[in-house]
C-alpha cells in the first residue's frame, strides 16, 4: 500500500494513506498492524482523513519500507482486532452530542415560541413519566428530581427553563451512556486472551504452533500448565486443576477430567491436557462476559460506590429544600431555583469519568488496570511485597554455561533441556530455549507428555529414560538423581556466581546450566523511592537460598525477605500481613506467583511473565522498568485527589446555588443553566490528564 508523507520529525511522522476512504474496521486494522511493528511507540489513524499518525524510535526509511509492504488482506492474517470497536462508539456519541447541541439552538432561533412550548411539554413527559414510575415503585433518586423539576417548570408556565433543562439532562445523559459504554470496552481490551498462537494436535500425533485465527471448531489444541485456555472446549486428553477467577471470581482451582466442559479464560494450574475446540475466537463464552460486563458493579471503586449512594441521599434533601423554601416564601419561583439544582449528576458523571480517564492514562504508559478499585487500593497501600526472579532481577535472564557430565556432548544437552523447558512461560525457561535458538540448535519434539511441577521443575520420558530438569531441591532430594563418581568433583567445582539448573536422564545427572540472573539496574531505586513515596514496608519474596536473599536484600535496601519458599508459603505469607491490617501490593511474574497475586489486595504482574500470573493479576506493567510502580502509585493519589476536590466542588457549588435560589437572588433558569454547566465543565475536566509530565 502506497502513503504520502505529510510531515516528518525526529521520532514522528504523520502519513495519508492513498486509498479513496478508510472504513472504520480499515482503521482499526491499519492501527493494529503498524502498532505491532518493531520501534512503533504509538499511533493514530483518523478514518475520515485517512491519515495515520507514528510515534517511533529506530530507523525512519526501515518503517517506511515496512509500511510499503502493508495490505488489508495480509494484515487480517497477522493482527486480531477486539470486537469491541472505541472508534465507532466515539464517532456515535461525538455524532450524537453535536445534533442535540444543534437541534436545540436551532430551535431556539428558528421556531416560534408557541411551537416550542409544546415541542418542551411534549418532549418532557417522559422523564415526568419515569419519575412518577420511580416514586410509585417506592424510591426516590434522581429521575423524581428531574421529573419534579420539569413539571413545577411546565405548570408554571416557564417553557425555556424547561426547555434548557431538559437540553442539558439529555446532554447529560449522552455523556453518561459514553462514558459507561468506553468504560467497557476499554475493560473489554484490558481482559483480552491475549493468545495469539496455540500448538495443535495433529491427527497423526505431531504438535504443531499455529496461529489462534487458524483454529477451527473440532480441532484440538495442547494447552500446558501456566498457560490460558484461549478457546472454549470438551477435555478431550488429560486431567487438570483450572484456575477459573476471570469468569467465576473464585481463585480456588477446579479439577476437571476428561470429557468436561472448559472455558476460554480458565488458566490450567496443574497438569497437560488436549482441548477440543468448540467455539472459535470471538464466540466463545469470555468473549460473552466481557460483554455483560456492563451489567456489573464488581470492579467500581469504594469511592465511586460511596459517591452514587450519596448522590442518591441528597435527592430526599433537594426536594425538601424546595418545598421548606416554598413554605417560608410562598414564592414558586424561588422553590423551582432550588428544585433545578442537584448533587446527583456531577457527583454520578464526575466519578466515574475520572476513573475512566486514569485508567486510560495508565494504558497509555503500557499498564493495564482492570477495575477502578484497584487504583484507590494503591493509593493507600503501606506493604509492596516483590517476587525476586523476573522481577527485581533482569526480566531476561541469560545461559551463561552448559556443563556436560560423563563424556556427554553439551550442545545436545542444551538441546533437551530446551525440548523440555519451551512449553513454560518463565524467564529462565524462555533463557534456555532463547540459548538453543542462538546456537542454532533444533528442538523438535523427541520427548512423551510433559509434567510441570511447579516452583520445582518438569519431568517427561526421552526414550525408556525418566527426564527431569529443575532446581537443586527438586532434582537430587525429591527425584534423587544421582552423581556418578567421576563427575562429583566438577559438580562440587560449579561456579557460585550463577544460579544452576540441573538436568538428569535415567536418574543420573546429565548436565548443569548456568543461569546469569542479574538485578535489575532501576531495582535499588525503585525500592528507594516505594519508600519516599510512604511504602512502610517492601519485603522480597523468593526460592533462593538465604544467603542469596540476604544478600540481595541487603543491597537494594528491602525491610524483609523470605527465602526458600514455595507458591502456597508466598500466599500464607501474604494473609499473615492482611491479618495484621496491612494492604499489601503484591509484584510477580510467574506461575509460582498466582497464589499471592491472587490473594493481595493489589496484585501486579509484570507483563512478560507467565500467562496465569497475568490473568489473575489485577494489573499488569510493562516489563522495562519497574519504576513503573511509581507512576502508577502517583497516578492513584492524583485521581484521589481529583475525586476529592470533586467532591468539595460539588457539594460547595451547587450548596451555593441552592443559596442564592432560596434567598431569590438567583432565576430558575440561571440556576438550571449554572448547575448544568459546571456539570459538563467538571467532566470535561476529570478527562484532563493527571500527570502533565
């Protein structure tokens, strides 16, 4: 596909596609497609002008040539677009915010009065009859409010103020059904698979990885442990322990056996098994919650809770305002300027949209929150507790040696190992398999089904020969591998700068890999600044020895540590601080990490970790730089300082208002006009970003 080149900076280059028009869907595609590519920081396509936006680092004429080879039709192939759609429902909303503003001036300067009296009654009446619905049913909120509000207007013959009003409720309402609309799909994208390719089993046995768009129902998939189930199911090989929190918010596992029903956002905790497909993506039942998440109230905030019941509480007060300064008066006039006034719209429309805007601030630093709550959480919180590996240590840990045993060649070593370790997400598998690839090495499949244990290591069978790699702990106390004689004195000669994984054949020790696991360079920092931030507590969590831990704690500055712990010990550990009234922060990257994620009151997963951490984990971070931590922390105490000063706001403004109404220094319908403008005003401004550098 052929582009013009508007405008190029350092960094930036603005492009118009040469195509006659760009639909929606194109745009959507063409955004996803460049987004993905190397070096691409952010980008923007506008649809309407067909233009497209690249912020970018790198090589500008290796972009253009990369944008040169771009079609529609390859990129279907290659990117997998939500079926949520942000661009179509801001155009909707945007659309439908500039009829209402024209029709309603339009009105205004065009139509005679006696037209507009009866197009302002006839067009009140329904939230006239939506009040008297709600008072019947025995509530009172908002909709009495308006209802009442419009109807004092109407019998007292002021059509323009019942007019204005009903403007800017309806206006009101747009921006609410907007706001809530975003609001889940931006959830939507936040709880996506994120699955984009699968192995699947062939009928003649071989284990293949396809992409997910390639599946089809009656296929079967492999799915190992750690790893999210993409699609939905019949068990059709295996028993499994399935982690199902993203549907059913229960972290407790459940076994399922062969021939059970699974659903695609289940995390297999323990155990293989071969799924056979009976949903493809897009239709599976993820997909249908996440579109019933609307209908949810799980993931609001407590301060966006507190603010909706005390919203709802100030109608009672509202009304009995007006009716207290009718009965003192005997002014109709100034009972309606009280009546036009009420706490419920800023108060229901502020919270969420600052919610909203920081969470969306916080996607664009590459931080995926999934639910209001969690951010006021960090706010507060006083204990971060960090897993080592992955975390405070280089995202990338590296193969530093590969020691052969009993004449055993270690190329072919490395070999089996990462034959073994390439069904795990975790940072020292992928440095093994990462280790094969550079050397050029071939690992297909030469092993049975796979064990993984987990914080342990994996087991299968090469051969008629038991094959297990994993920690020290796991291969010579639980398997009891043996040395043999002459190779006990380079065993005892391994180097203590590197960590070691180990791996046997037949119940001997065939070979050691070195694992170089340096720290991260912002991780002293980090720690530092978690403290300067009011973090009382930072505690490190990890399955080194205690040397290594002591060591390691002493270094980067951390309170306390645990050493030689396993998933179920990270997770009594966590409670043991909630009993003591401690909201805990809890940063992993592993599946020995889900445990404790799960059970913080905050659970962060960096972002190239394993699957099941990600997925039940309530937020996850880039995994560049865990200063992110800190962003993330400032962004919380700004959106409760936001939400606070909303508060003030509300309550003192509109409380003025209703002042000047009562005392007859204000009209009804510059009260209405007053208190519905610093409605939208507020709003525009909780969209407003919360770090301006």
């Amino acid at each position: 596909m052929r582009f013009q080149i508007l405008h190029a900076s350092a960094g930036r280059v603005r492009l118009k596609a040469m195509q006659h028009a760009m639909t929606m869907e194109q745009a959507d595609l063409l955004e996803a497609w460049v987004l993905a590519l190397p070096g691409v920081d952010q980008v923007s396509v506008h649809e309407r002008l067909g233009t497209l936006t690249i912020l970018f680092h790198g090589e500008r004429e290796k972009l253009y040539h990369q944008l040169s080879g771009f079609s529609y039709a390859a990129a279907k192939k290659e990117v997998r677009i939500l079926s949520a759609n942000s661009r179509k429902i801001n155009r909707e909303y945007k659309e439908k915010m500039v009829f209402q503003i024209l029709l309603h001036y339009a009105k205004r300067l065009f139509v005679p009065m006696p037209v507009r009296r009866v197009i302002n009654t006839v067009g009140s009446l329904p939230r006239i009859w939506q009040g008297m619905k709600t008072l019947a049913c025995g509530s009172l909120n908002v909709d009495v409010l308006d209802g009442v509000a419009l109807s004092v207007s109407l019998l007292t013959g002021d059509f323009s103020t019942a007019g204005s009003v009903r403007f800017l409720l309806g206006l009101g309402d747009t921006l609410d059904d907007w706001t809530h609309k975003k609001s889940v799909d931006d959830l939507a994208k936040n709880m996506s698979l994120q699955v984009d390719q699968v192995w699947q089993l062939l009928a003649d046995g071989r284990q293949i990885l396809v992409p997910l768009s390639d599946i089809q129902a009656n296929d079967r998939i492999i799915v190992h442990t750690g790893h999210v189930l993409p699609l939905d199911g019949i068990l059709d090989v295996g028993d499994v322990m399935l982690n199902q929190a993203s549907l059913t918010g229960e972290s407790v596992p459940v076994a399922k056996h062969a021939g059970a029903s699974v659903y695609a956002g289940s995390v297999v905790e323990e155990g293989n098994c071969v799924v056979r497909v009976t949903r493809t993506a897009g239709e599976n039942r993820y997909d249908r919650i996440v579109r019933m998440i609307e209908e949810s109230e799980r993931l609001k905030s407590g301060t966006e809770r507190r603010a909706y019941s005390l919203a709802d509480r100030l109608v009672s007060w509202c009304l009995g305002g007006s009716v207290l300064t009718w009965l003192l008066s005997q002014d109709v006039s100034r009972a309606v300027s009280v009546l036009m006034v009420d706490f419920s719209c800023a108060l229901k429309l502020s919270m969420p949209l600052s919610v909203l805007s920081a969470m969306r601030e916080a996607g664009q630093h590459k931080i995926t929150v999934k639910g209001g709550k969690y951010m006021e959480i960090l706010s507060k919180a006083d204990t971060v507790v960090f897993d080592k590996t992955g975390t405070l240590t280089n995202a990338c840990p590296t193969v530093s040696s590969v020691v052969a045993f009993h004449g055993l060649d270690q190329r072919e070593m490395l070999r089996i190992a990462a034959c073994l370790e390439e069904h795990f997400p975790h940072s020292v598998a992928n440095a093994v398999v990462r280790a094969a690839q550079e050397q050029g090495l071939d690992h297909q499949e030469m092993h049975s089904e796979v064990e993984y244990v987990v914080a342990h290591g994996i087991t299968s069978r090469i051969g008629e020969c038991r094959a297990v790699i994993g920690s020290r702990h796991f291969v010579f106390e639980d398997e009891g591998v043996k040395i043999l004689p002459e190779d006990q004195k380079t065993f005892d000669d391994l180097p203590a700068d590197c960590s070691w994984l180990y791996l046997a054949i037949g119940g001997i020790l065939s070979a050691a890999i070195g694992i170089h696991d340096p720290l991260r360079p912002e991780a002293k920092e980090t720690v530092d600044l978690l403290h300067e931030a009011g973090i009382r507590h930072v505690v490190m969590l990890t399955g080194d020895s205690r040397n290594t831990a002591a060591a390691i704690a002493e270094t980067l500055g951390i309170d306390d540590y645990r050493a030689e712990v396993l998933p179920e010990d990270k997770a009594a550990f966590i409670r043991s601080m909630q009993e003591k009234g401690q909201s805990i922060i809890m940063i992993g990257d592993g599946i020995n990490d889900a445990p404790a994620l799960s059970l913080a009151d905050a659970g962060i997963a960096v972002g190239s970790g394993a699957s099941v951490a990600r997925e039940v984990a309530d937020i996850t971070i880039a995994a560049e730089d865990l200063r992110e931590i800190l962003l993330l922390r400032r962004l919380s105490e700004k959106l409760m300082k936001r939400i606070d000063r909303n508060y003030r706001f509300v309550m003192g403004f509109n409380g003025c208002l209703i002042a000047l109404g009562a005392f007859g220094l204000l009209p009804a319908a510059t009260s209405a006009l007053l208190h519905n403008g610093s409605t939208i005003l507020l709003s525009m401004d909780c969209l407003t970003p919360l770090l301006k550098n």
